[in-house]
C-alpha cells in the first residue's frame, strides 16, 4: 500500500462546480504539499501547510493530522484548472513522499 | 527568465549511451532534488544534496549518479542508459530551514531510451 493515497484519481466535471480532492497518508509527517502538474508537464506549488487550512483565490486545503488526511477544494472551477494535482507528505529531512496524483478535467 | 531551469528538455538516446541532465536554480537554495515520473506512479527521489559537500541517495538511484559542482548546479548521469530509464526528469530546490520548506521545481527533461 502506498505511504499516500490520493482520490479520485480521475475527475471530470463541468466549469463552476465545487471540486474536492483528498490525500490519505500512513505515515507521521511534518508537513503536507499540494502541487499542481499542467499538461504540458511543468510543476507549480500551490500550498505547503502543516495544520489547519490556507487560501489561495479560488483554492482551498485543508489538514487533519489526527485522521491523517488532506482535502483541496477549487471554487467555481474553470477549465484553465484541468491539470493534475498531487499530494506530497515529509517524512522529515525534507524529502518528499508523492502519491500518484488526480486528473482533473473541468469541461466548460 | 526561470528560477530552476534543466538541459536538455527533451533527449533521444540510445541503450549504452552516457547521459548528462543539468540543472541550474537562481533562487539561491541550498538543497537540490532530482526526481524521476513514469505514467501511473508518483514522483520518486533519485538523489538529492543538501549543500555543495553532501550527496545522498534516494529510493531509486540504481543507475544513476550524480555531481554538485556548486550551489546553483546540480547534474545527474546515466552512466548506462537502459530503456527503462525512459521517463520524465524533474530538478527541485528548496531553501535550508530546520523544518521543511516549498519544493520549486524545473521544467521537466523527457528522456527516452531506445
């Protein structure tokens, strides 16, 4: 079983919608990154946080260390934000876990 | 111009053939990653450094090596380049704190090996 878990792992859904992708890890870290892949494969940061929730215009993530889980949330969704995003845990002296990322397509 | 650039973007090679992929950053990091991403799997650690004088493996450095010739540069080799080796290859940088800090990656170099 992976050390993250990210789901669904593909989403599709149509412009304006509420999106919600989760991040399961088994393992204790010390912080929690969320990434973004575009098509063309370039990889942006979008959060890095170890409690509570960040928000960044139309995007939200959220952290719960007691149940180990992660949510990123895009309001009013827009097909600019079709991409894959991915979860990323530390295990500590900053090395990364990566799961295996969520395709989100977003029709208009 | 781009803080964590890598050369070449794209390579064919062929089975045998040596291979170099560099990578610069201007953000003036201290640690630097290289990360290789096949379809279906997440990103895995190669190697990564955490100053000019420390190189340490990562879970999949069978096959490859590395060099850190200065703070801003960080090359990774394929000595042997085998087919499946063939893959998408991404340099990353963060600053140096006692905790953990943002990750900023590079463009990516798509290797294929024949």
């Amino acid at each position: 079983k992976n050390e993250v878990e990210q789901s669904p792992q593909n989403l599709t859904a149509q412009e304006g919608e509420f999106i919600t992708i989760n991040c399961s890890y088994s393992v204790g870290i010390s912080a929690l990154h969320w990434l973004q892949q575009h098509p063309g494969g370039g990889i942006v940061s979008l959060f890095m946080l170890s409690s509570g929730k960040k928000k960044h215009g139309r995007l939200i993530a959220t952290i719960n260390i007691q149940e180990k889980h992660s949510s990123l949330h895009i309001t009013a969704s827009h097909p600019r934000d079709s991409a894959v995003y991915i979860c990323a845990v530390y295990k500590g002296a900053q090395k990364l876990v990566f799961g295996q990322g969520t395709r989100l397509t977003i029709n208009p | 111009d781009a803080d964590v650039t890598q050369t070449p973007r794209n390579r064919i090679t062929k089975t045998g053939k040596r291979i170099m992929l560099e990578c610069s950053q201007t953000k003036g990091h201290d640690r630097m990653y290289w990360y290789r991403q096949d379809p279906g799997l997440g990103l895995r650690l190669i190697y990564y450094s955490f100053d000019v004088k420390d190189i340490n493996k990562g879970e999949i450095s069978d096959g490859y090596s590395v060099s850190r010739q200065a703070q801003a540069k960080f090359s990774l080799s394929l000595e042997s380049a085998i087919p499946n080796q063939t893959a998408l290859y991404f340099c990353a940088t963060s600053d140096f704190s006692a905790g953990y800090s943002e990750q900023f990656f590079g463009p990516g170099t798509r290797l294929t090996v024949l």
